[in-house]
C-alpha cells in the first residue's frame, strides 16, 4: 500500500514557536507509521522554510537555518515544494499538517497557501481560519447567531480619542478585560480595575494590534471543548482550567508559560453532565457559525448559574503531551494516534469536496 506523504509544518515567528516545536515532535512520534511518511518543515522565526531531518525535527529548540531551504511551486503537479539550492522537487506531498500558531500560521495564511498549492490542509482552511483569529469578527457572528459571548466595545486605532473609560465603565461595569482581539497566549491582554489601568491597557493593546477590543468581565470557571469533523461534528468530554489565583488575576502570559505552577487542568472536567451536554452543543453551533472544518478548541466560561459563553475559538490547538485538544479525545475515546489518522482523513475529504466543486465551476 503507498503511504500518504504528509508534511508536517511547525515553528512560525509567534510567541508560540516551541510550544509549535514540541507539538510537531510529539505529532510525528504518533502518527501511524504503516499509513503515513512524514516530512518535517521548519519555519523559522524570520518566515524561512527549511526541509528538516527527523534528528533536527528532535533536538532543535528553535527552527535553525540549514542548506535545504525551501521554495514553493503554485500550479505544478508533483513538483510542488523544492530544494532551492538543487532545484530538486521534495516528492509527493498529499497533505499538510500545519502545527503553526497565531499569526501566519493560525490565521488563513497558511492556509491560503496550500490552498493555492493545492495541498489539503489538516484543520479549518482560509475562512474559518480567519474569522476565529479575529476575536472582534469573531463575536459579531456569535450575536448574530445568538450564542452568548462578553458583551464587548471595540474601537480602531484611529479612533484612539474617543475611547471613553467613563462610557466603557457605564456600558460593561468592572473589572473590564483589554485585548488586541488578534493575538494569543495572553500577550497584550490586561484586566483592569481604575481609568488609570485602562489607558494603560488600551495602549497596550494598540501595541499589539489595530484594533481593541473592552469585554466585561465574566466570572466563572474557564471550560474548553474539543470538537472534530467537517460535515458530521462531534464534540469531546469538556476539560478545565483552573488558574492559580493567589498569584495570578487571569490565564495570563505567566500563568500559561512561566510559571509551572499558574495553572492546572482537570481533564475532564469535573462537571453536571447536563452542564456538559449544553457546553457540547454551544460548540458545535460555535464551530458551525465561524465556518470551522477538521478541527478547533472552543473555549467557553461557565458563570455559577451554569450559564455559558463563548470566550474564543482556537482553529490549531497544542498537541504537547499535555495539550487540553488531544488530551479531551482520549478522555472521550480516541487515542492520540487514531486522531492524527482521523485529522489527515478529514483533510483529504475535504480537500475532495473542495476540488469537486472548483470543477463544476470549471
Ligand atoms: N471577558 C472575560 N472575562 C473573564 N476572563 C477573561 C475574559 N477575557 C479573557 N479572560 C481571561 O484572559 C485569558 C486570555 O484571554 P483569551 O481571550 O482567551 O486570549 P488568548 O487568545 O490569548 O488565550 C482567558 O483565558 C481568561 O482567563
Ligand atoms: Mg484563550
């Protein structure tokens, strides 16, 4: 039986770039070898592709540049992806795992990419991609759809001079969080408490981002759900995070990646099935509504009275050994080598439905 040949994409210039490192090692050691040839790429964090080695893919901490960089082919058949230096085509490529987040990776442009190339893609594709990146877009389409989400103000950074703490206050109360409603990890993120604060934070954000995005404070316990499929979805067993609030006022930067002790996860999480069944069914209508395929985490709060909402949608999660995405399909089933399996196939299924379609418009 010929074997798929997948390249595995990862490192990117987000905060993210090791974290991405350890969830391609991780993918690659799982992924079953009697169905699937993987080919490491590294991006580094100026945006280079090199053609990696299993070795490299191994020990690097970062993506490091070596002499097989990378050049891509938009309209060839075979010879898609070459070896810049020899011009020598790489093989056949049937799929890409891109492990890359935020920025370039996570946000439709990547995807894009192998779209032009005509490579089916593991996880959400151009729009789906795109529209969760944007927390802002994002909650529009969630109150269109009427899924509850923190009720927001955003504003431009032309519009710098009307942000109004006494408006924003009177409109969502306090504490208020401030965000660059692009960005991940917590980076630029602030929960704030007095006007000083908040311009501060706004400030901050506009660092980050052109727009801002003020949300209200929700309190209540932070739940993330699992979700996969294109057409037919299905959502896992719903996990928890529980930061360390003697140190930390929020899932901040530290809390996730400095400090070991920030934060916990409970999965799955130890909550009222009916509570979980209403979570599982928010999601997939999340997932639907931001035009999600393959894959994406839905994480939402859980306020006391069991109400839920929507704080944000990643379309690449982690896949460390103790990411909260592979981590829940155990939990509810599906080991972490059937799920790369199960992933690969849905690209490939979708990347058919797609090609389908682009010929009858032909
Ligand atoms: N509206 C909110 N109410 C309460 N906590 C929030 C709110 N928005 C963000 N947070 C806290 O900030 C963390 C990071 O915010 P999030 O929007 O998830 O950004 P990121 O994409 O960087 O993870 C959340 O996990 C949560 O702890
Ligand atoms: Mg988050």
């Amino acid at each position: 039986m010929t074997k798929t040949n997948v390249i595995l994409l990862f490192g990117g210039n987000s905060t993210e770039h090791e974290i991405s490192i350890l969830s391609a090692r991780n993918i690659a050691r799982a992924i079953d070898s009697q169905l699937f040839n993987i080919i490491p790429i590294g991006i580094d964090q100026h945006g280079t592709w090199y053609l990696k080695t299993q070795t490299e893919l191994d020990s690097e901490k970062h993506v490091l540049p070596n002499d097989h960089i990378i050049s891509l082919s938009p309209g060839a058949h075979e010879h898609k992806i070459i070896r810049q230096k020899t011009q020598k085509s790489i093989g056949r490529v049937d799929v890409a795992f891109p492990i890359v987040h935020g920025t370039n990776g996570e946000d439709g442009s990547l995807q894009g990419l192998l779209k032009i190339l005509d490579i089916p893609c593991v996880g959400p594709g151009v729009i789906g991609s795109a529209l969760c990146i944007d927390k802002e877009v994002a909650k529009r389409l969630l109150n269109e759809a009427q899924i509850p989400n923190a009720p927001f103000l955003s504003y431009l950074k032309s519009e710098r001079n009307q942000i109004k703490f006494e408006f924003a206050l009177e409109k969502l109360g306090m504490p208020m969080y401030v965000k660059p409603p692009n960005l991940g990890s917590s980076v630029g993120i602030s929960k704030v408490t007095t006007k000083h604060e908040f311009e501060a934070a706004i400030d901050l954000a506009f660092r980050y981002d052109q727009k801002v995005l003020i949300e209200q404070n929700i309190s209540g316990r932070e739940i993330e759900c699992a979700i996969i499929g294109n057409h037919d979805i299905s959502a896992s067993k719903v996990g928890e995070v529980i930061t360390m609030t003697e140190n930390h006022s929020f899932y901040s930067y530290e809390a996730k990646y400095l400090d070991a002790q920030g934060s916990k996860t409970r999965i799955p999480a130890d909550i009222n099935s009916d509570v979980q069944k209403n979570i599982q069914n928010i999601a997939i209508k999340t997932y639907k509504t931001l035009c999600c395929k393959g894959m994406a985490r839905v994480d939402v709060f859980v306020s006391p009275d069991n109400k839920i909402w929507v704080n944000e949608v990643n379309t690449l999660p982690g896949f460390t050994n103790i990411s909260m995405y592979p981590k829940l399909w155990e939990a509810s089933g599906i080991p972490y080598t059937e799920l790369i399996t199960k992933l690969i196939h849905l690209a490939l299924e979708q990347a058919s439905i797609e090609r389908m379609n682009d010929t009858q418009l032909k």
